[in-house]
C-alpha cells in the first residue's frame, strides 16, 4: 500500500499512476513465486513500540514505523530504500537499491 501511496501521489510525480495501474503493478507483483505478502501478527503493537522506541514517531514517521514493525515480526531486517526515515529504526539494515 505504502508503493501505491507514493506512486499515485501528485506531488510526489508529474505525472502520478491512475490507481489501477499502480494496484495492477501490485498484484503482478504478488502474482511471482517467491513473492509473498506479510502483514501484521497477534503482538503487533508491542512490535510497534519496540522498533519505535527510539525516535519519535508522528506524522509520516508513522506509516514507516508501520512497515518497520511488520517487517520486525516476521524476522525481516533487511530493507531496499532509497527513504533514509527507515534509518531511524535500529532493527531495519537499510540498504539503498539505487547506490
């Protein structure tokens, strides 16, 4: 979801994806073999507060914190983004896929 945020967003692209296309990318993406989905478990908030510990989160901090917990609950610390917010969490290993 966070991808069809951004993809769609005007201010973010001169010339944003219309939703369905974007949500088209997402489902082909989710199509793959060895692509799954994760999303949040029984304990999620605590997972929340633990990888939000550090750093203050409100306003957009917050959908990356969402990420980051979820990622932290299914033992997933290595991130590909160029968004340097996701250095703000210490169980995140952010690597930048453009570098």
């Amino acid at each position: 979801m966070s991808y069809v945020r951004i993809a769609t967003h005007p201010r973010i692209f001169s010339a944003p994806l219309p939703p369905n296309e974007a949500l088209g990318n997402v489902a082909a993406l989710l199509a793959l073999p060895h692509v799954r989905a994760v999303s949040e478990l029984d304990g999620f908030m605590e997972a929340y507060a633990h990888v939000s510990g550090g750093a203050p989160v409100r306003g957009n901090l917050v959908p990356d914190a969402h990420v980051a917990a979820v990622l932290f609950q299914h033992g997933i610390r290595t991130l590909y983004s160029n968004d340097r917010d996701f250095r703000k969490f210490e169980s995140l290993d952010l690597r930048d896929p453009f570098l």
